[in-house]
C-alpha cells in the first residue's frame, strides 16, 4: 500500500484541482493496463449508447520497462455536455481458459516477464494466493491440466522467460504433476515448487514466502471451500501488498492459525461471512448475500478513487483467476457477476466520475455484453 502513495496523491491533487470531493485519498488506487490484441469473440472494444459512454478505441502502449503504463488522454468527441464519464471496455478472451489466461498476459507483458505463476485449470484450491504473488514477482498466472501442459502455456512461458527464468508451480504433484513439472523444465526455465499437504498450508508458505521479502503489509482471510470470496480477495490484496490465507468454512485450519500467531503485527481483514466467524477480531470484516455484493463491498472500502475495474463470471473460477491478476498487478478489483442481479454495481458506478476502463475477463457466453452494458450504461 505504502508503494501506491506517490500515485494516489497524484490523482487526489488532480481531482481537487478540478473541484472533485476526495474522502480518503489514502485508499485511492489508480490503474492502467495495456491491452492485448481482441481475441476469440473479443473483436472489437464494445461501445455503448447512452449519457455514460463515447465509442472511444482507448490504447494502453506498454511501457518497455514495465507492464503497466500510463493512458493516454481521452478526447470526448462531440464533448460530453452532461458531464458523465467516458468508459471504454476491453474484453480479454479466448477460446478456452488457457487461451484466456495467455491472451491476458500478453495484454500486460507485451515483451517478458519477471517470473510466471503456474496454476492448475481444474481446481483453485492451491491458487488462492496466486495473483498476490504474480504482483510480487511481476509476472501473469497462466493455467495448466493436472498431467499435461497445454501447447498454448508452454508457448507463452517460452515467450516471457529468459532461459533460467523462473515458474513457480502452485501445488504439490496432486495439483500438478511431476510430468509437467518436467514439460516446464524442458522450456530451458527454472521451476520452484510451493505447496503443502492442504490449500490452508499451501496459502500460508506463499504468505510466508512473501513476508520473507517483506512485501506483506496486510492478509485477507477467506472461506477456502468458497473460491468466490478468494478470488475477490486476491486481487485487492494484491494491490494492498497483501496475501489469501483461508479458513475452512467458519473454523481456522492450524497452518493459517499458526501463521497468525507469528505475525501478530500484520492486520487481517475478513472476506465473506464464514471467514468473518472464524476470525472474529478482524481489522475489518466484509459480509454479503451475493458475490456481486461481496465484490462491491470490499471495492467500496479500498477503491474509493477507482480507474479501472475487472469482471468475470461467477459461475466458474478460471477467468477470475488469471484475470484477477491482471487486474490486481494495475492495482484494481475484480468484480464477479452472472448469478445473481447487478444492480449493486450499477448503484456504486452511478455517481463514479473516475472509472475509465472495465476489463472483461472471459468471452460473452460467460459474461455476456447485456450484463456489461448493464454495468456500464447506469
């Protein structure tokens, strides 16, 4: 958090320059992404009619030395005599959740990366904490079968990677198996392993593992049996300096207890109601009936300056996984809709005038443009 305080008091004199009220610019966390090539039904950015949006083509040029960069300005055609904000939104998609996962790598990592974050495609129980710890080491979360790397990971683990580069596998050989493990080495990268006999002990070497570098400043603790509170979790931990840790529905697993008890200093925020009863003395505890909610809730508390916002289906992880760190490495949350009525987004983004771009993370039969324009012409 401490590393965004530069950017944030930058965009909080901006706004007071132009006559905006700020409540608390300390949480503010500005955001921009570079954007990779529309793929699979993503040909196009979608505009809409309406008072709350211009057919803007917004481009976000990575930077060379980075994977985030600055947008450039955006000029109102015809001006925008009501006063409501241009939003532009980019879709990332592809054909299957591999290709979702590269094709929102390659709109952050234009040219390489520092590390990749390997993930299992069929089950987000080791993963929780991987988009916290794709921030930490700057690189993407791709996804991999069990026994199998997938051409279209390998690839892009090729594209990224110097030789002796480094591919942090999430899970023991259960998770993924020690022939991909071995399809990875053969790329000419290096592998580290982190995982434990269960998803609680696996978060919490992650967490321990980052503490070591001294990059955590907070924890976020969610229900490990309900991937939908980790995963809006992830990605404003990620932005806070923070990790996932998890509970078993309303009990604390020993590894996650234990990692408390040896970093009493490091506050622990709550996320759904199962974590909030199995860690009571949260510094703040977030409760909902729906995920959207949930999503609103804790972007409400941590964005209050919010530029760029991510969205993904709520029905299945996978999107929500690798685009969950997409959006937490340019400091934004994610959102999840698709089961449940969105209006709790479209009553926060109504009197929004700093959102500008909303990333859709999955192609439309998942999230559809109805939903998105739901959200979005508000």
């Amino acid at each position: 958090m401490v590393s965004l305080t530069w950017f944030r008091t930058l965009t909080w004199c901006s706004l007071l320059a132009t006559g905006l009220t700020v409540s608390n610019p300390a949480h503010a966390a500005p955001s921009s992404l570079a954007h990779a090539p529309d793929h699979d039904d993503a040909h196009e950015p979608l505009a809409y009619e309406g008072s709350a949006t211009e057919n803007v083509d917004v481009v976000f040029p990575p930077d060379t030395d980075s994977p985030i960069s600055d947008p450039p300005p955006i000029a109102l055609p015809g001006g925008n005599p009501d006063h409501k904000p241009v939003r532009t939104v980019r879709r990332i998609a592809g054909e299957t959740r591999f290709e979702t996962s590269v094709n929102a790598s390659q709109a952050q990592f234009a040219h390489s990366a520092n590390a990749v974050v390997l993930a299992r495609s069929d089950v987000v129980a080791d993963s929780v904490s991987a988009g916290p710890l794709a921030k930490a080491v700057n690189g993407p979360v791709l996804l991999t079968q069990p026994t199998a790397l997938h051409p279209a990971t390998a690839a892009e683990i090729r594209r990224l990677l110097p030789r002796g580069g480094k591919v942090y596998l999430m899970g023991g050989p259960v998770a993924i198996s020690a022939q991909v493990e071995r399809e990875v080495v053969k790329l000419g990268v290096t592998v580290e392993r982190i995982a434990g006999p269960n998803r609680a002990a696996t978060a919490t070497e992650i967490a321990r593992q980052l503490v070591a570098k001294r990059w955590v400043s907070s924890v976020f603790l969610a229900d490990g049996n309900d991937w939908k509170t980790s995963l809006i979790a992830a990605p404003t931990a990620a932005t806070l300096h923070g990790v996932v840790l998890v509970s078993s529905g309303r009990t604390l697993p020993p590894e996650t207890k234990q990692f408390f008890d040896d970093h009493i200093g490091i506050p622990v925020n709550t996320v759904g109601a199962a974590a909030t009863q199995a860690w009571p003395s949260a510094a703040h505890a977030f409760t909902a009936h729906t995920p959207t909610e949930l999503s609103v809730a804790l972007a409400k508390h941590y964005f209050p300056i919010l530029e760029t916002l991510g969205v993904a289906t709520d029905v299945d992880f996978a999107d929500a996984l690798s685009g969950g760190a997409h959006i937490g490495i340019a400091d934004g949350p994610l959102v999840l809709i698709g089961s449940s009525s969105t209006e709790p987004v479209e009553e926060w983004l109504e009197d929004n005038l700093t959102l500008h771009t909303i990333v859709v993370y999955g192609g439309r039969s998942r999230v559809s443009d109805e939903l998105v324009d739901d959200i979005v012409d508000n």
